[in-house]
C-alpha cells in the first residue's frame, strides 16, 4: 500500500522520479508489481503518446522521439540556409527511463495511459540537481521525497507553472473515470503539483500542436548523449530483464562488471604489452573513484571519475578501453527508422538539418568536461603512415632511451652485488661489527658465548656488457625484426637487439612501436660490426646464443650481466667459457613485473625530426 505522503487523494498516488535514473525505473517497476492500479498518468504532451508508444516497442533498441517547437518545421530540411539550430524537443526512449519503464510496463499489461502534461510552443524544460538516486537503495522513496522538500525551489517560470496547473487538472478529470492512478513525475514537480491540485486553480485551454512528433532510431556511437545511464549499464539492465536476472544493485555492481570487460578487451588487444591489472590494482582504483566521487558529493561515480581514475592508475591504453566499453550497447536492431544523430544539446536530422535539444525528461544537470587521451589511430591513417614509411631512416625516443639505460645501470649494480657476495666471509666478533651481526652463524654457535659478524668486500672487477633476455625462449617467428644500433650519445650504450616488427604497429606520421624480445648493451659505446650478420657467430642456433655470443666476443671484462627468468644452463656458461667470460645471473623476478613490461615496449621514429612532435602520439600501455 501506498504511504499516505505521497497519496493526492483516495485515488491518485504519486511517484516521484529523477529521470535517467536506472535505480528509480527498478523501483517503478517494484510499485507497478505491488500494487495494482488501472491508470497511469505520465508528464508528458498527449500529442506524443501514439509516437512514444510506437517507440517503446522497438525497445531494447534506443529510439528518439522529436518534435520541432518552431513554426514552418520541414524535417526533410538540409539546414543549409539557417544559421541557427532549429528548436525541438524530445522524449528518449530509454529503458532506464523510469516514466518509459512505467509505460512499457503498462503497454504489456495493458493498463490504461494517460499523457496529461501540456501542449506548449516553444518548449523549455527546467533542469534542477536532486540528489544521487543510489540512496534509494537504503531509504524508502516517501522518506527519500520528503528529505529532498526543503531544498526545492518554487517554480518562477511561466510555462512551468501553466503546464503544473495543467497536469493537475488532467488528474482531477481522470479521478472521474478511475479507481487507481499513479501519477509518475519528476522530483522537482511533484509538490507543486500536489499544491494545485488542491487549490483547483481555473486553467486555460491548451495550444493544439500542429506539428507530429517523429520517431527515429539513434546512432549507436552518440547513445551515450541519449540515455540517463551509460550505455552498458543500459545493456546490463535490459539483460537483467530478459534472463529474469537481479538488477537491484546494477549501479555499482555493473560499474564493477564494466570494469572486468574492459580488462578482458584490453588484454585482447595488448595481449603480451598489457599492464597487469591486478585484483589489489582494481581494489585501489575502486576506492580512488569512491573518493573522487565524495569529493564530487555522489555516491555513484559518473563517466569523468571513471576515466580520470582509469588513466592515473593503469594509463591512457586502459582508460580508453573502460570508456569504449562504457559508450558501448549490444542491442541494435535493424529497424525500419532513419538515423539520429545525437550531441551536447543537439541533434542532426536524416536530411542533415540540425536542431537544439530540449529534453521533456530532464534528470540532473550534465556537466561534460573534458580528459586528454591519447586514442588509437584509424586503420585509413595506419595505412597511409605505413606507405610513407622511409626504410633508410631509424632513430629511437630519447625518453625511452634514458628509461632503458637507467634500468641497465640498475642491472650492472645488482650484478657487481652478486660479484661481491660471491667473496663474502664470517669470521669472529672482536672490535668491529664489520658488515653486520651474522645471525645465522651466531646461533650456530651459540654454545660457546661467541658473535660472529659478516665481512662483504667490495666487488673485484667492473662489467661494460649487460644482456636482458626478456622472452625465453624466444620463437624467431615472433621476433624478426634484428638489429645493432650505436648510440648517439657519449652516455648511451651500443644497443643489439630482437624484437617484433615495427612495420605491424604504425601509430603515428614516422612513428611505429615494437616489443624487446633480448637486448645486449655494450657501454662505454664502441663501434662494432652487427652481430646478427656477423658469420663469426653462425654457429648459434638461437637468437638467445647469438645475442650471447655477440656479447662474449665484444665485451672486454671478465664479467657479463645476464637478466633472465631462469639461470644460464650448462651449454650457455661453456659458450661464455670458450672466450674466457663468466655469467652472472640477475633473477627477472626481482624486478616489478609492470616496470619490465613498459621497458619492453620502445618506439621507432623515421628520423630525428620526428622527434619534434613524436610524444603527441605516443601512448603508454
């Protein structure tokens, strides 16, 4: 049974509605099923209801239904000769909708319709921020109405008020003819309707609208202008319909569902580049887009907290994913309509004529700001940058070049350690703690009362050549593409390396990306013949041993740094022993996982005058 609250009479209740809210259409459909009514009244023109209702079955397919508010409308206008938008408004046929649930609901069950809002020309809906519908979700939609009453403003404009007197008269004729009414209406009008349906303030009678609203289907990639909730939360409510699935909860857990897809695409499309998004990373970015969103006083975040999350915490690459997958709706039908396109406040017609947008199911205000990601480049300009390619003409980006030499100092560090530990020793306490207490041979000896202290002397030696094998083993067929390259720069090393093929991932006007499979750096830089078309190396049978031998031949200490998952095997510490060398093991694991991953991953520019503009297309996984 209805609260008293939000009965105008014995025969009419009210449901107050935020508009393009997915959690107050689950609660219209939770009243429609709980209580029987046989009328439903709705805020909206009655010249729209045969339009709307056509619309409503073409659902879960997304429609627009509009209608010019100017005199001397020609839909099939191409536009060229007016400056101006032409005025229109519209009603989206939106399954989060809560008034177009209500009525899909009542064309199902047959429940009779009544649009009792008032014909106008010129159109002007009045926007008003109410609070986050999610608290529905704890608080009854009485004690939610009566919370929001104080902070309601009484309408000023003269339309609002003449179609609020109208609604109400409408309610009081329709009281005549049926039993039970709910009367579904935005939050903001709700009282004000109540008010003058009992006051029974005279009216006057109504403009006759000459022009037919008309019906169209949207364009699937400018939904996201049309509906109250992103477009795959949308999807998810209409698969929760279908399937006979819970869908109280959809406006967080489908934001975490979204989150899971994104992921999946973006591991599809980066596959072995990708950014490992851990449970502990998603955990940390939930509670960043909680804090966001507080900040922003929601309780549910909106599309910018998402994406601005998504980008500080797994980078551009996955932000532009999870946005994709948010615009994104799976149900389209190839319906007999022409095509809208939607915008901020605009629309473009079939005939190309553009129009200003005035929504007759106005939810919160939209504040659209902008997010600089770097996007993915059409397939057409791929091509083309691949055609113009120069193939005499190679060079690196010197901020990859200064990340990729960093690591290999720390790689040289860590190995001239692991020299050192080689000539550590324990000898008993007697003046000086040295390096430390020796625990492990204290307690051994803890019977005789004696300390005993470790002694680490400084590594003997130095190295000048460090091997990275990222992907062991590696197939040759992945990795074709071999090359040395010398370094520009008395601080750059000389680099050999296997990698994939930059033709195949052209991102920019002579830039191509590619992925280290093994690299040898030689530093102090030296000039030497390419060791991938030197035969004195033929013998190798791997790139891995070709790479190796490379090094042992051109290295001039005793002692070459190998990164790698596992350690060097016998045949690798022989080869290295034919030219007197030896190998010390760098554990890969020691290592963050995502630091080695966005190393791996380097840029090729056809010239150093791509320099200039290169970091506007290059985008970091």
């Amino acid at each position: 049974m209805a609260h008293a609250f939000l009965q105008f009479s014995p025969r009419i209740t009210v449901l107050p509605v935020v508009h393009g809210s997915g959690d107050f259409a689950v609660e219209v459909r939770r009243v429609l099923l709980s209580e029987s009514f046989d009328c439903l009244a709705v805020p909206l023109p009655e010249s729209f209801q045969a339009s709307v209702e056509e619309a409503i079955e073409a659902l879960p397919t997304p429609m627009i239904v509009v209608r010019s508010e100017a005199m001397g409308y020609d839909p099939n206008s191409t536009g060229e000769d007016d400056d101006s938008p032409t005025p229109a408004s519209y009603v989206p046929i939106d399954p989060c909708q809560p008034v177009i649930a209500a009525l899909r609901f009542a064309i199902q069950e047959q429940m009779q319709r009544a649009f009792i809002d008032l014909e106008t020309l010129g159109f002007h809906n009045s926007p008003i921020s109410l609070p986050d519908p999610y608290a529905l979700k704890k608080v009854a939609v009485e004690r939610f109405s009566a919370a929001v009453l104080p902070s309601l403003s009484r309408p000023t404009n003269s339309q609002h008020l003449e179609r609020i007197a109208w609604m109400a008269h409408r309610l009081r004729q329709l009281e005549r003819k049926y039993k039970r009414i709910l009367f579904v209406c935005s939050l903001a009008d709700w009282p004000w309707v109540r008010e003058a349906y009992n006051e029974k303030a005279p009216v006057e009678a109504p403009y006759e609208e000459e022009h037919e609203p008309a019906i169209y289907k949207v364009a699937p990639e400018t939904l996201i202008f049309l509906l109250g909730e992103l477009p795959y939360l949308t999807g998810l409510y209409e698969r929760a319909r279908a399937e006979l699935d819970d869908d109280e909860n959809l406006s967080i857990d489908g934001i975490k569902e979204m989150l899971l897809t994104s992921r999946e695409r973006y591991r599809e499309e980066l596959k072995g580049r990708a950014r490992r998004i851990s449970p502990q990373l998603l955990s940390n970015y939930l509670k960043y887009v909680r804090n966001l969103s507080l900040i922003e006083r929601r309780m549910t975040p909106d599309l910018y907290t998402l994406i601005v999350a998504a980008q500080q915490t797994a980078g551009d690459q996955f932000a532009i994913h999870l946005a994709e997958t948010a615009r994104s709706y799976p149900y389209h039908e190839p319906l007999a309509y022409d095509e809208f396109r939607m915008s901020i406040d605009r629309g473009q017609l079939p005939g190309g004529d553009i129009v200003g947008l005035q929504n007759r199911l106005p939810g919160n205000p939209i504040e659209w700001r902008t997010c600089k990601l770097n996007r993915r480049p059409p397939k057409l300009d791929q091509l083309k940058w691949a055609n113009d390619w120069n193939p005499f003409g190679q060079c690196s980006w010197p901020p990859e070049d200064i990340a990729i030499e960093r690591f290999r100092t720390h790689v040289k560090d860590k190995a001239l350690s692991l020299m050192g530990n080689d000539l550590a020793r324990t000898e008993k306490f007697s003046t000086s703690l040295k390096d430390g207490l020796d625990i492990r041979e204290t307690l051994r000896n803890w019977h005789t009362g004696d300390l005993f202290v470790k002694i680490n002397p400084p590594a003997k030696g130095t190295l000048d050549c460090v091997i990275m094998l990222f992907d062991a083993p590696a197939d040759p067929r992945d990795y074709p593409w071999r090359i040395t390259w010398h370094a520009e720069k008395h601080d750059e090393s000389t680099l050999s390396f296997f990698a994939t093929p930059f033709s195949q991932e052209v991102i920019g006007p002579g830039i191509a990306m590619a992925t280290y499979g093994g690299t040898m750096f030689l530093f102090p830089p030296r000039g030497i013949p390419d060791i991938w078309r030197d035969p004195r190396f033929d013998f190798a049978d791997t790139l891995e041993e070709r790479l190796l031998a490379g090094a042992c031949c051109h290295s001039q200490q005793r002692h070459i740094a190998i990164l790698s998952v596992q350690p060097p095997g016998a045949g690798w510490r022989r080869l290295a022993k034919k030219y007197h060398k030896r190998l010390v093991h760098v554990p890969l694991n020691q290592f963050s996982q995502e630091t080695i991953q966005q190393l791996r991953i380097f840029h090729v520019l056809n010239g150093r005058q791509v320099r200039s503009y290169a970091e506007h297309f290059i985008r970091k996984a």
